[in-house]
C-alpha cells in the first residue's frame, strides 16, 4: 500500500474514533452515553452474522455496509475501554500487529525452513505458556457454536500431533460411532443415543478438517439451501390450490424431486 493510501486510511481512522468520541461525550448522543462492553455484545453478535449473510449472499453493497458495522463496535468497544481500562483504539491495533508479525517469523524475519516449521508447530504451545493456560484446549470460547466450537477443539488437539494420519481412518471412525448408534437404537437407551449422535457429529466435524472444510460454512449452506427447496416446494403445492396437509408423504416426496431438479 503507497504512503498516500496508509496516510488516508489514518485519517479516516481518526475521523471514525472522533466521531465515536463525540457521540459518548456528556453532549453526545444520550443511547451511546449509556452503553457498556456488555451491553454491546448482543448488537455485535448481530452485526457479525448480518456480515456472514452478506458474505454468504456474495452481496458487495451490504458485506461493504456490514464491514462498516463491525469496525464500528470495535472503535466503540476501544473507546469504552479507552475510558475505563487505559487501553485505546492505538494500543488494540499495537499489539495485533505485533502478533501478527510473531506469528509469521518467515514473512517478516530471516528463518530457514527447519526452524520456520519448528516455530509454526510450537505456536499453540507457546500460547498456552504466555496465556498461563494448564491445557492446549484452554481459549476456545465456550459461547461459540458448537459445531465451530468442536472444529476449533480439533485443530488444537492436531497441533500437538495427536490426530488421525489419514482420511480414512476418519471413515473408518465414522462407520464405527454409526454401528453405535444404531446399536443405542435397538437398546432404546435415550441417554446412549444423544451420546452416540454427539460423537457422530464430532467424527462428520473431524471429516470436515481433514477435507479443509468449515463445517460450519456446510451446514449453514445445507440449512440455506433446505430452506430455499421447501418454500419452492410450498409455493408449487399453493400453486394447486391444496394445502401441504392434503398431501401424502409420497406426493410430497415427488414434488420435492421436482423442485430439487429445477
């Protein structure tokens, strides 16, 4: 990026931490006023999943919009932070910086490839020893989605060598939690059989890295696309003047084939 560029994107920068200076000011705007660190967070949660739709829809006006959104809460949370931690916006993007360029010795600094892939092997052991962390599991986030949650678990795990060697051993998990499942099934034990699902799910989850896949991306799109195929389907079946209720489990099962090829 040329000087010109970084010069303007500073400024910008300034003006938006300005702004929100302004607006938690005793003359500023009386909601920012009163709004905490905690009370944010529901607001952002929102902002980030409106910015996964937009990503998600391939929609450059609203990923732009949304973007915007969440810069936003993040000056907003430094400025809080600013006012009663003794932190600011300039020492947020200080340490993410230097973070950013500890993480990357063989970008940024002279390392020979034995000792850049040493150093990228030992990056979640040196976390967990800055971070005072008594497991490489720990800083996983308990508030993420499950299903992101057990990705994140797995890599971490990974990163100390304890992993699967190949893919198909994966499969070969999977078919085993299957066959235990359904033996729960045949059981009817309940508890076994939320037991057996969670493990199944945690193998699909571990199938899903070893692919290089977000699970979370997958299931999301699986969800979306289901969405779309049924209301399809519901506008087909008003379409006839009928209810979805009028409808047998085979008519709808045909209908459904039809919208799946169209």
């Amino acid at each position: 990026m040329s000087n010109k560029n970084n010069n303007e994107t500073n400024l910008k920068l300034e003006e938006l931490v300005n702004i929100v200076k302004t607006l938690r000011s005793p003359k500023g705007c009386e909601w920012d006023n009163v709004q905490t660190s905690s009370s944010l967070i529901p607001f952002f949660i929102e902002e980030v999943y409106e910015l996964i739709e937009g990503i998600d829809k391939k929609d450059n006006k609203n990923i732009r919009e949304e973007l915007g959104d969440v810069l936003l809460h993040i000056v907003f949370q430094s400025q809080i932070a600013s006012e009663e931690m003794g932190f600011n916006i300039n020492n947020v993007i200080d340490d993410l910086n230097i973070k950013l360029i500890n993480r990357h010795p063989h970008i940024f600094e002279n390392f020979d490839d034995k000792i850049v892939s040493s150093k990228m092997r030992s990056w979640e052991k040196q976390k967990q020893k800055q971070k005072g962390r008594n497991s490489r599991l720990d800083g996983v986030p308990t508030i993420l989605p499950s299903i992101v949650s057990s990705q994140r678990i797995q890599d971490k795990a990974s990163s100390t060598g304890f992993d699967w060697d190949k893919i198909s051993e994966v499969w070969e998990k999977l078919d085993e939690e299957l066959i235990e499942l359904k033996e729960a099934q045949s059981l009817n034990n309940f508890d076994n059989i939320e037991s057996e699902i969670g493990d199944v799910l945690f193998t699909i989850v571990n199938l899903s890295r070893f692919f290089g896949i977000s699970a979370e991306n997958a299931l999301r799109k699986s969800n979306k696309k289901f969405i779309n195929r049924f209301q399809n389907l519901e506008k087909k079946i008003n379409q006839s003047n009928k209810k979805i209720e009028d409808h047998s489990k085979r008519e709808l099962n045909d209908i459904w084939n039809e919208v799946k090829k169209s």
